[in-house]
C-alpha cells in the first residue's frame, strides 16, 4: 500500500477544491496553464467537410485558426450562430453540425482571416 509521502502529498481539500497535478495549486490559480504557448501555423485557415466515424452525417471542420482557447470558443460560437447549426471545439479544431462549408468560407472571411477550402 503507498503511503501519502508516495502520493506526493496532494489531497483533496475542500477549502481549494480541484488542484492541478502539475503545479500542485488549485485550479483557479493554475499557473501551468497560463504559460501555454499560442498555436503556430502558416496563418491559413482550412475549412473541410467530413463524414468518417460520424454516422454518415457531415460536419464542417474549421483547422488553423491562430488563437487561445478563449478565442477560439468565441470564433465557434460566431459560426454555429452564423449557420444556425449546433457544434463544438475540440483540440483546436471548430466543428459545426452539418455541411455548411461555403457558409463558414465567407463568415470567415469577413472577419478578416485567410480562408482556403480543404478536401474535396
């Protein structure tokens, strides 16, 4: 059985809640998060349709965008409004429900980004 010395000496505590594993701090004072660089790129946006692992159903995916993860849930957020369509951002990737692909192209664009059409 290890004892708490092994464990490294995190416990659940209630007056901090959650504690990241990195540094050691609650969650809401993390400083190992704050330190993540920004993602690096060729500064072009690739939106692409798939349907692979997904039912047959398409979904639109938005790769390359160049900003933190706050930024990129409100870019999200702006497209899925935008298509009227429901959607989520995982990894770094926006995906939106159904193939709304040339929509997505356009609202890009008029926010300003460089925007190329990715697969077929």
């Amino acid at each position: 059985m290890k004892s708490f010395a092994d464990l490294g000496g995190l416990v659940y505590s209630t007056d901090a809640g959650r504690m990241c594993p990195a540094c050691r701090q609650p969650v809401a004072q993390c400083t190992c998060q704050q330190n993540k660089p920004l993602p690096t790129g060729d500064g072009i946006v690739r939106v692409s349709r798939e349907t692979k692992g997904r039912g047959g159903k398409a979904v639109t995916l938005v790769k390359g965008v160049l900003a933190d993860e706050a930024a990129l849930t409100q870019l999200g957020k702006q497209l899925k409004t935008a298509c009227g369509s429901g959607g989520t951002v995982k990894d770094g990737v926006i995906e939106v429900q159904g193939d709304h692909v040339d929509r997505v192209i356009t609202t890009l664009q008029n926010l300003g980004h460089k925007v190329k059409r990715a697969g077929g």
